[in-house]
C-alpha cells in the first residue's frame, strides 16, 4: 500500500557503507525520476550517479547533513552512504526548475524504499566545490543529491510534543525520532 511505503520512506542519514548499491539499482531509480512529472514536459533534470568508493569519497565533503542535530557533522567511516544521486537542472533547457527536482527526488526516494534501502534528500551543498570535485560543466545547476544506502539506523514518526517543537532528534540508543503534526492541524479548510 502506498502509505505504507510513505512511512518506511524516512531520511536515513546511516548506512552500512560497505553494502553496496549497483549500477543498475541505480538507474532504475532515474528511471522513476525520468518518469515523473515535470512542469510542461520540459524534463530539465539530469543525473550524476555514483556507486563507486572513490567518486563517494569527492562528494561526501561538500554535504551539509542534519541542521537540527548540531554537534553531528554527519555519519563517520563505515556509516556513509554507498551510493548518491545528483539532481542537476540543465539551464540550456530552462533557467529555472520550479519544484521538478523534488517530485524527481521522492520518485526516487520510494523507489529506493521499495528496494529495501534508505535514502536522504540533501539540498546543504557547497554548489561550486562539489561542481570543482566532480567537474560538473557550468550550464549545469546542482539542486539536490540523494544519498543512498543500506540504513544502519532506526527512525520512528511520533507526534509533535506539547510544546510544539518539530525539531527532530535522536535518543541514547540512536533511535531518530521525527514529529509531525497531527492531520487535523494540517488540514485548514
């Protein structure tokens, strides 16, 4: 059922590392992004895909991780992802890609959730870096990557507590836990 996949699509931000993600697992998951709307049909976005150790280790750096865990600078050796995707918007097609990238992204996301693995929208980038890293030619705009791997972690949905704070966290066995507010407040008419 789709909200059963809805809610086991989590943002892992652990992996076990050394469990890789094939080429071909890979392209299938562009294949959904390719496959999924986007604004007039313009298909703008194109993909840089890496599941290979070194190439991981050019992107890894330029990555901003979880913006609410603050003294985390994000998953050490053996935790990182094995495999990314790269969302790039290509201006010689159009200057501006609207929300395309991310209807792209969780195409892929619940593709990758289906598969049994878990992934992150990442959208903290060090643009120009990453673009030096991997020699990303100009008329190119990076919009997200998508980290991809075996989940190494737990993450639960609760609600959003009393006080109101929707700050995920993680607890002292390193279970993360997300709040969502709950339909009623969501929906306002």
């Amino acid at each position: 059922m789709m909200k059963d996949l809805v809610l086991k699509n989590r943002s892992c931000r652990r992996f076990h590392q050394s469990a890789s993600v094939s080429m071909e697992t890979l392209k299938e998951l562009v294949d959904l992004a390719r496959l999924s709307a986007t604004g007039g049909n313009m298909q703008p976005l194109k993909f840089i895909v890496s599941g290979d150790a070194s190439r991981n280790a050019l992107i890894f750096p330029h990555l901003g991780w979880a913006a609410y865990l603050k003294e985390w600078p994000g998953p050490a050796e053996g935790e990182r992802p094995s495999a990314y995707i790269i969302l790039l918007g290509d201006k010689r097609i159009k200057p501006s890609f609207g929300c395309d990238h991310g209807i792209a992204a969780q195409s892929i996301l619940l593709g990758a959730t289906e598969k049994g693995l878990g992934g992150c929208i990442i959208a903290t980038i060090r643009q120009p870096a990453l673009g030096q890293s991997l020699a990303i030619p100009d008329h190119f705009e990076v919009l997200l990557v998508i980290a991809l791997g075996k989940p190494k972690e737990t993450v639960v949905i609760g609600p959003v507590g009393p006080a109101g704070d929707i700050k995920y966290w993680r607890d002292a066995q390193g279970v993360h836990h997300v709040p969502k507010r709950s339909l009623d407040e969501v929906i306002v008419g």
